[in-house]
C-alpha cells in the first residue's frame, strides 16, 4: 500500500517488532496488483488471515502462505450501530453474522 494508508502503517509497524524496516519498490492500492506483483516474484506482501480465508484462489496460485508467529501481527475490526434507531431484520442479522464469523476465526487461529 501506499504511505498514509493505514495497512501501510501497519505493515511497517508489524515490520518494526521484528526488527528490521522493509524496503519497498512497488506499491499498489488493490490487492490484486499485490497479488501480481508476488506472483511475478518481484516482492512479498503481508495478507491477512481473513483475505486467505476468504479467498481460496490464493492457495491454488504459485505463492507461499506462511503464518507469521512472532510478533503477533493483529489488528483490531469495529462493528458500531446506533441503539436508539431502528435496525433492520437484515441489519440484525448481518451484525449477527459479523460478530460469530469473527468470533469463529478468533477460536481457530493458532
């Protein structure tokens, strides 16, 4: 991602804890640039277990998957809706579907 891009500062962050800063050569705003750029063995990226889950057509491309296990790289997702106006049928199951899909992925990471 681009500087300013808050997956950027992430990344750079999550770069900082384990010590080194990275040197970037490409940046691209869509994953699908990223994805190009990996395959044609011109960098790595950081992907989220959430985009790997998400999307099983990346497990079948010529790339590596690894887990990182240190440092734990996290970030957090908010989900906000007002209380005091109406919501949806959908909307309530929407939320509900958000909050046990991620509760789920919570209890299976290693």
């Amino acid at each position: 991602m681009k500087p300013g891009d808050i997956f950027r500062e992430l990344t750079n962050r999550f770069c900082r804890q384990a010590g080194f800063t990275p040197r970037v050569v490409f940046e691209g705003d869509e994953i699908e640039t990223i994805r190009g750029l990996v395959m044609a063995g011109l960098g790595v990226t950081f992907i989220s277990h959430l985009m790997v889950r998400s999307a099983p057509y990346l497990a079948a491309q010529p790339v590596s998957i690894l887990p990182i296990a240190e440092p734990r790289c996290r970030r957090h997702l908010g989900l906000a809706w007002r209380t005091t106006h109406y919501l949806s049928q959908a909307a309530q199951q929407f939320r509900a579907f958000v909050i046990q899909y991620f509760q789920q992925l919570e209890q299976e990471r290693p």
